[in-house]
C-alpha cells in the first residue's frame, strides 16, 4: 500500500511539486526539495534514506535535513496528504 493518501494526485519535475486533494478540492505546491521528498515517499523510501540521501546530493548537515524532512512529512500527515 502506498504512503501516499488515494485521493492525491501529483505532479514533480524538477522546479518541485503540485499536489491535488480531490477529495478536498485544494492544491498545494512544494519547491524542488519537497517535490523530491513527496517523490521519495511515494516510492516507498524511509525517512531515514531520504534524509540520508538527501544529506549526500547537497552536502548539508545531516542533523538539519532529518528535521527539516521530518517536519515535512508531520505537515504532509496534518493535511492528510500522507499515511504512515
């Protein structure tokens, strides 16, 4: 079962995300780094390895990126955008 809620749509490119609630009717837009966790989460990947990823593609402090990940996805769980 995916993470992410069945009413979501979304698309991510490069410049980040938008994200429809159908079942909310609203949208949302997220810059590159939240359209990549949102792509992340959606391909099932822990936290843990986002932020360990993440931490490697941009050479940030580790402790940094698993909070600022981690307070994301608390918001993505807020707005009923993410099961877990």
């Amino acid at each position: 079962m995916s993470p992410v809620a069945p009413n979501i749509r979304s698309i991510v490119d490069h410049d980040g995300a938008v994200i429809l609630d159908i079942r909310r009717d609203s949208m949302l837009t997220f810059n590159s780094t939240g359209g990549y966790v949102w792509e992340k989460l959606g391909q099932g990947k822990s936290i843990d390895e986002i932020v360990d990823d993440l931490a490697s593609d941009t050479g940030s402090d580790p402790a940094t990126v698993d909070r600022d990940v981690r307070a994301f996805v608390e918001e993505l769980k807020s707005n009923h955008l993410f099961i877990a």
